[in-house]
C-alpha cells in the first residue's frame, strides 16, 4: 500500500490508496465439499445458534449460507429455514444450486413459490400470507425481503418462527434504533432464544453510524470475518485495487473525461438530484456524458444499450439505468442480468446509474467505480467499491473514484463542500484499514517469542527487541508494542480482534478530530489519540470498564497510527507493475522499518502521532493551494477552547501523569503534552469551581 503523487495527465486526481495483491489463487480454491476459503470458515462455525459473517463482496456468502443453513435443517433440528434480503433482485442469489455436483452431501433448492421475491404483489399483503402458509407446510426453505418478514413477524409473533433458521442477508440495514423494526424483532428473537440466527453483511461499518444489535445481544454471536486482504490477495487474475478522490470545479460533466478512461469497464453513479454536485437534471447530464464520449448512433433494439461511436471508431455499449421510462429500464436490467452474457466482457462497456447497480450487483469485468459526489454512508461506499473487486481473466487492475467539487470562495455552500472533502478523506482513511492485513497486537514482555506461521523479517525474531511478524496465508500481522494494554473481557478482546475498523470510523468520522487533525498547527497529538479517542470508544462501548476502554483505545490507535506510518515511508516507492507476479509488500516494509527506525515500539511513541498527518500530505496535492488555504481558514475561525467534557478527561490522564512521575504535570513544561494535562486540569478545577459537574 502506498500512496502516490498525482498522474501528470489527471491534475487533480489522487490514489490515495493502492494495494497490490499476490495473485495466489487460493480464495477460488474449493475443498472436497466444494467450499471456498470463507465458506469452509463459516461451515466450521455451523453449529452455533448465532452467527455472523463480515465477508467482502464476491467471496460467496450466499453460498456459504446454503451449506450452513443445510446443516441445520438436516443435523441440528431445525424445522425451516428463512432467508430475508434487503431487495428483490438480491433473491436471486438463493436460486437452486446443484452442490452435490461439486462434493456437498445435499443440493439447495427453494420451491418456486416460496422464493417470494418472485412473487407479485406488495409485501404488506399476499406475500405475508404466504409466509404464513409456509410456516404451516412441510418444505424447508422460503426467500423474502426484508419488508416481507418484517410484516410477517408483525402478524404471526415472534413465536411462530420457533425452531427455524432465520438469515438475514445484508445484516448492516438492521439497526438497533428503535424505529428500526427489524432491528427490534431480532432483538426478540434473541431474548426467546429459540431460533438460530445468521447474519451476513458485506460491509465492515455496520449501520453505519448506529449499532446493528445491542451490545448485549451483539456479544451472543460468533463471528467469521474473511477480510479483504485475504479475499483479493487470492484472487487469480485481478492484482490491484487504487482508490482515490478527484476534485473538480464547474458542472462536473465538463471534468468527466479527466478520469473517465472509456477503455476501462465502469460503472458511473451520477449525484442525486437534490445533492450540491447534481446540475438538477439527470437526463441532461446522461446526455452530456454521452457528447462527452463521442456520437451517439442510436440504441440497441435487443438490449436497449445506447450505442456511443468515439473518435477512434470504436462504438461503445452503454447501459443507461437513470431513463425515467420505467419500461426503457427494465429491459436494460434485465439484459445486464442476462446469465448467457455473464461472461461477455464485450456485452457492455459503461453502465450508468443514480439509485441503482450497487449491493448485490453482479458484473465481473466492472474495472472502474466512478462515483460522482461524496456518499454519505461508508457501508454505501465499500458496496459501490465491491462493484469493481470481483476477479476476472485479463482484469489485472480495478479502482474507485469520487468525483468532489473543490470548495470555491464565491459559493455560499463553501462549509457544505468542506465537509464533503472531509468525508472523503475519513472514507480513504477507512478503506485503507479495510484493505490492510489485520493487525494482533502483543504486549512486549521478557517471555514473548516467535508464533509459529509469522515471518519475522530477514533477521528472524529478536528477543531484545518489539518484532513485527506477518503471516502470508491468513494476512495477518503480528506487532509487538512495549507498554500497551490487554484487554480483560471477553467483549474487549473480541472488539480488539473484529471490530477495530468500526471503532476508527467512529473517531475519523468525528467532524472536529478530522478538522484538527488537517488543519490545527497547534494541535498536541494526544489531545486526538488519548482524549478524543477515548470520548469516542466510552460512548460507544459504554458497558466495559475503564481499563478495556483504555486497552481498546490503544489497539485502534496502533493500528491506525501505524497504518499511516507505514504509508508514508514507503510514499515516493516506484509504483508496482500489474505485471509483475510477486507479491507487493510495501506495507508490510512500511510498518517494519518503522518497528526499526525507532529505538522501541510503545505505545506513548504511537499516542504521540498524528493520525491525519499522511492524509494532509495528500490533500494537499490533490487540492489547489488556494482552496487549501481557504479550507484551512474557515476551519481554523470556529476553533473553540477547551470543554468541560474535554477538561475532565484531560483532567484524569494528568492524575496517571502525576501516579507515574510522582509530581503533577507543569504548565511551563517544554514537552506539549505534558503543558496541555496541566492547562485541562486547571480548566477542570475552574469548572468544578463553578459547579459544571454535578457527576464529581
């Protein structure tokens, strides 16, 4: 992984990201069952009454349901099996499967008319009482939506579904909000105890900014995670994956073709009309892109597929999906989800869309996600980026770009484009932890040592010294940090091990730590690392105790901060050739010279980093200086002194300043840190003095 200075031929567009992958083959690779990596993962795991299964895109959930759900009914005593989708088009990835051609013991087979995503009709009527009859017959196996089942449990009571299997494919629509019914009638499902639940999402930001489940329920579940690092690392064909941003000014029809390469399959999402980067008209802006391309030469009377002749001569198969005509539309999805062509590469060469063509889109020769303006949900992010990470003979190379209008000084809506631009950076921020192996973090002591299975490097494991170990198969490192916190509980280990991704998109989607992260000249790392941070992982895991929260605090620091490290030691690398078959291993190097230009990896070292610092340098290319300078402006004139909330937190870390140092911290100490526990904890004697705390 690293990151990359701007392409000469596209100004303002930036890869802040790119990862080279090994190419190893291995994440096609069935058993003797006909199981795939993560499928074999979650069949061992098919005995537990909840289970939930964090997997990219195209690594085979569906399919991996089929096994454990098969297991169930035949082995475990369970009666039906329910299978609930967000959507009706994604019912379809549940259609029969012959998997005893490939090793299994039985086939998957859905009665036509249970897959109700087939059916006609609303989901408030017939389809509920078919669930209904359903629940009274002897077959085993129904597909809903979401909608469906929601009304069904409404009519039926949570206790008609005793002893059946309910999955809930796309888990990271539910939602632990009240208003979210879904969400409450798993939660009472849970509380019966008497169905198995399994839950797959795609997405490593579930619900976004909420919790899916209760924490309490959460805790009940295993988990299989099968990360991206491991699903693109085997892939055969496909090599790397850049992401990025690009800024434009003006409508941004006119900027198009500056990173659309017609070469390339793409799926374009234009704005919604009522987002700033929308000119207000879709069908104009379809037709704009279409001049841009070249002359447009008709439709195609089979498909509907506009036909785009270039300069060159060439005609290109465009796929408009954004035409109001309800029946235009429906003919063009229908030929893009024709089976006969799923392996034509030359069937379509652009596809456009505004609401469409996301989750559960399936077309494997996509090589370039364009999405115009910033979309404000991750989980909608990492959906659109699964679009173009599906592997395929001769796609070598894939990428996604956000397409963000440059804050301008005349416009009225200069804060609304800040916040955008901060979107973006916290999303590339994210998916950088997505992409990277996964980081287990050790406490250095005297009788660590080697684990079997990690490579330590060409000097092999020091005993004198924090090794950072990585293991190749399962795509994970192993780093060695002196000083730094274990978790006690086992909710905190498990947070610790699967859910550190979640608890940095809740620090970098935080607006005024991405703000002063950029832009603060004054700002004391610490202030983010130990203060905002620990803020952040207290209100959102409020039910551990202070020393997991801490423990917590410092494995999602650790692994963001050295993330970042890594990414910038090895910035300025040569960029790696497509071609070249050996596995690319920058950021592995990145964070091993890192472990090695410092005397000792701790975890004081790691809270003294900016997490923003590479993100910055970044931004900084990617933008012009003017509009730099007044980004930085505007945010540095609503900087705001210190809170109370903020005070007494600070307040806290300088009474364990004081218990380690055997002195209070000094106002006129040289080093920053120690200046800003002693200017919070006066502010906090200040605010007690005045009664701001009734809590103290």
């Amino acid at each position: 992984m690293k990151a990359l200075g701007s392409d000469p031929g596209r100004s303002k567009s930036v890869p802040s990201v790119s990862v080279t992958y090994a190419s190893s083959g291995v994440s096609a690779k069935a058993n003797a069952l006909g199981m795939r990596p993560m499928q074999e993962r979650a069949y061992e795991k098919r005995g537990e009454q909840y289970l939930l299964i964090k997997s990219p895109p195209a690594s085979g959930k569906s399919r991996a349901l089929m096994f454990v759900a098969l297991d169930k009914l035949a082995n475990q005593g369970l009666k039906q099996a329910i299978i609930v989708v967000p959507e009706r088009s994604i019912g379809a990835s549940f259609n029969d499967e012959p998997l005893s051609k490939y090793g299994f013991w039985a086939d998957w087979h859905v009665e036509p008319k249970w897959n109700l995503c087939n059916a006609p009709g609303n989901d408030n009527g017939g389809k509920v009482q078919s669930l209904g009859a359903f629940l009274q017959s002897p077959d085993q196996v129904l597909v809903c939506t979401h909608a469906t089942f929601r009304f069904a449990v409404d009519a039926f009571g949570v206790e008609a579904f005793d002893d059946r299997l309910i999955a809930v494919d796309e888990f990271h629509h539910v939602s632990s909000n009240p208003d979210n019914k879904l969400g409450a009638h798993l939660g009472q499902f849970i509380a019966r105890e008497r169905t198995h639940i399994v839950a797959m999402t795609g997405s490593y930001f579930r619900g976004d900014a909420e919790a899916v489940l209760a924490p309490s329920d959460e805790a009940k579940f295993d988990t299989v995670t099968y990360t991206y690092y491991e699903q693109l690392n085997g892939y055969e064909y496909l090599k790397r994956l850049d992401i990025g941003y690009f800024f434009y000014s003006g409508p941004y029809v006119d900027d198009i073709l500056k990173v659309l390469d017609p070469a390339e399959k793409t799926i374009i999402h234009i704005p919604n009309v009522n987002s700033r980067e929308s000119t207000k008209d879709k069908i104009k802006e379809v037709e704009h892109i279409f001049q841009a391309l070249g002359e447009w030469q008709g439709a195609d009377a089979a498909t509907g597929f506009q036909l785009v002749k270039m300069a060159d001569g060439r005609v290109l198969r465009i796929a408009d999906l954004v035409d109001d005509d309800a029946g235009k539309r429906d003919r063009v999805s229908a030929a893009l989800k024709d089976p006969t062509q799923k392996n034509n590469r030359d069937h379509v060469d652009i596809i456009i869309a505004l609401g469409m063509a996301k989750e559960g889109f399936d077309w494997i020769w996509c090589e370039h996600a364009l999405t115009v303006g910033y979309r404000a949900s991750l989980t909608e992010i990492v959906q659109i980026i699964g679009r173009a990470t599906r592997d395929a003979p001769g796609k070598t190379r894939a990428r996604f770009t956000n397409l963000i209008a440059e804050p301008d000084a005349t416009e009225q809506a200069v804060t609304e484009a800040i916040n955008d631009t901060l979107k973006a950076i916290a999303a590339s921020l994210l998916m950088e932890q997505v992409l990277a192996p996964r980081f287990e973090f050790k406490p250095k002591n005297p009788d660590t040592g080697p684990v079997p299975g990690f490579d330590y490097g060409e000097n092999g494991y020091d005993s004198d010294k924090c090794n950072v170990g990585f293991n190749g198969q399962t795509g994970h490192f192993q780093i060695e940090i002196k000083g730094l916190a274990e978790p006690k509980s086992k909710e905190a280990t498990r947070i610790c091990r699967e859910d550190l991704n979640e608890v940095i998109a809740a620090f970098v989607q935080d607006k005024n730590t991405i703000e002063r992260g950029l832009f603060d000249e004054e700002l004391v790392p610490e202030e983010l690392t130990q203060v905002r941070m620990g803020k952040i992982i207290k209100d959102k895991y409020p039910e551990l105790d202070a020393e997991d929260q801490e423990a917590v605090r410092q494995h999602a620091v650790a692994a963001l901060n050295l993330t970042q490290q890594a990414k910038q030691l090895v910035t300025g690398f040569n960029e790696a050739s497509v071609d070249d078959p050996s596995p690319n291993t920058a950021l592995i190097d990145g964070v091993r010279r890192f472990a090695m230009d410092v005397r000792e990896l701790d975890i004081d070292l790691i809270d003294r980093i900016n997490p923003f610092g590479e993100a910055y340098a970044i931004l900084a290319k990617a933008m012009s200086e003017e509009s730099l300078k007044q980004v930085a402006a505007a945010i540095s004139a609503k900087r705001t002194s210190i809170t109370p909330e903020d005070a007494y937190v600070i307040a806290k870390r300088a009474l364990e300043f004081k218990k380690e140092r055997g002195r209070v911290p000094a106002v006129t100490a040289s080093d920053a840190w120690e200046k800003h526990l002693a200017e919070g904890a006066a502010a906090f004697m200040r605010f007690r003095a005045e009664g701001r705390y009734a809590q103290v």
